[in-house]
C-alpha cells in the first residue's frame, strides 16, 4: 500500500513540475497536453494558491503554490516512503 502512495506522489511531483515548466511557454498552457495537466493539478494547486496569493514582483506576479506543494511531496515522500 505504501508503494502505491509514493508512486502516486511522484507521479503528481512530475506533472505538477511538467505543469510549472509549462507555464514559462506561451500558449502551452492551451494545448491538450496543458489542459490535461491543469485538471490533475489545479485540485491541489488551487486550494494553495487561494491560501498563499501571487505574490507581486514588478508588474507581473509570481505563483508559488506549485513550490509549496513540491515542497509537502518532498516532505510526504520522507515520511511515507
């Protein structure tokens, strides 16, 4: 059983790190590939980023929900695996 944890963790670590790679192409974010990855990660992304904002950097804002949810995988991960 915790096998099965730890191999769904990763799985969500890379999709989550696939979707913040993403992020940095214009337009990626719409293609199929992109909306897939939104719909399995805004679940937990969401949330997070309701509870910790953009936070503001010159004219542009950055997100730093997929780095507070890497960060609880990582965490998860040593504790669980």
């Amino acid at each position: 059983m915790t096998s099965l944890i730890c191999f769904i963790l990763l799985l969500l670590l890379l999709v989550v790190l696939a979707r913040s790679l993403m992020s940095w192409m214009p337009g990626a974010s719409s293609s199929s590939v992109g909306t897939t990855l939104v719909r399995i990660t805004e679940p937990v992304l969401g949330p997070v980023r309701r509870a910790l904002p953009p936070v503001r950097i010159g004219a542009g804002a950055l997100d730093l929900s997929p780095l507070v949810v890497t960060f609880a995988i990582f965490v998860l991960r040593a504790l669980i695996c």
